[in-house]
C-alpha cells in the first residue's frame, strides 16, 4: 500500500516540476519478476526506472547509512529497500535480493557501476540474477543529470532492452562475467543511439564550474 502511494506521489511531483518524460519499449518487460540494469546518470533515474516499468514494484538497494535516520529508515523500509554496507557489502547483499525475488512479486532496480561516478561494470547483478532465475532486463535513463535542470522541463527518455538469461550451469567465472557485462554495456550503447545518436553522458562531477 505505502508502495503504491509513493509512486502516485512520485509521478504527481515529477509531472508538475518537469512534465516531459517519454517510456519506450515497454512491450519487452517480459511476466514475472527481473532485474533491471542501467548505467547510473542520476540520483532519481531509480524513480524514474520504477515509474516506467509500473505495474510492477520493485525492491532497492541503499546504503545503510540511509537506514540510521528512523523517520527516512521507515520510508526506505516500506518502499521496498533494504541496506548494502558499499564498503563491506557482507553475504546479505546478495541473499537478500534473491530471497525476495524469489518469494515476493517484486522485481529489482540495480547499477552494476554502483554509483553515477563510475561507469566502469561490476558483476553483482549477474550472479543475483542466476541465483534468482530471472532476467536482467537493460534499462537507459537519458535526460538532466541534476534535479536543477529537470526543473527546466528537459525532456526524460526511459527504454528497455531485450532482457538476457543467464543459465544456471554457466559458471560465472572472471572471463564469462566480463563476457555478459560487456554484452550489457554494448546493449545500453545500443538504446542509447536508438533514442539519441548523439548522447554522450558527462558526469556533472567531472564538468569545471
């Protein structure tokens, strides 16, 4: 229920402050429950992520320093996320997520970079989503990387990918990791161009004021 009215919440607040997001390729959401993976461009392209793949809901991962703030640890707790210590992410942060994509009808929401300061892939996802049985579904946010220039009205494009299995027999050493992350990466480069030839993220960290 919470869920469910944050997200009417969300979209109400998203519409009035920017009013010009546009989904593609929501057809390839297959049933079930997945994960979906995107490079991350912003602190709020997780919402967006949610926002176009509803009906479903989905779980997060946050750091659990979120999770010291009783009255943000309630909100974070009931929107489905639970706490990743980054530095010393323990066991939980993969049985955590399999559990519940197992047992709960709810996907996942997940960054293999781990942070919009990097784009370089980590494999964590893919072996949740072996575990788990489930796809990976690729995901691109591409519109204002700051909530300053979403407030401008910039235009906000969300598309999906075709989603990729990865069989349980297959061993998920170095090399095959690499393999599937490369594919990963190639299949955002790829919806990337579909939506805009020109796009080239610049994290705003990195530009000189």
């Amino acid at each position: 229920m919470f869920y469910s009215f944050i997200r009417v919440v969300a979209r109400l607040f998203l519409f009035l402050i920017n009013g010009n997001t546009h989904y593609r390729n929501k057809e390839k959401l297959p049933a079930g429950n997945y994960i979906l993976v995107g490079p991350h461009r912003a602190w709020f392209d997780m919402i967006y992520f949610a926002l176009a793949a509803s009906p479903k809901k989905f779980s997060f991962m946050a750091k659990s320093e979120l999770f010291k703030n009783p009255i943000l640890r309630f909100i974070l707790v009931h929107a489905n996320a639970f706490p990743v210590d980054r530095k010393h992410p323990g066991a939980s942060a993969i049985k955590t997520p399999i559990k519940w994509l197992k047992s709960r009808d709810l996907s996942l929401i997940m960054f293999p970079s781990g942070t919009r300061h990097s784009q370089k892939l980590k494999g964590g996802a893919l072996l949740i989503a072996k575990l788990a049985g489930v796809p990976l579904i690729p995901v691109v946010y591409q519109g204002p990387p700051t909530f300053k220039r979403l407030l401008l009205r910039k235009r906000v494009t969300v598309s999906f990918g075709e989603p990729v299995y990865i069989d349980r027999k297959r061993k998920l050493t170095d090399s095959e990791q690499q393999l599937v992350l490369k594919d990963l990466h190639d299949r955002f480069d790829e919806l990337d161009r579909e939506i805009d030839p020109t796009y080239e993220y610049i994290d705003p960290k990195t530009v000189k004021k």
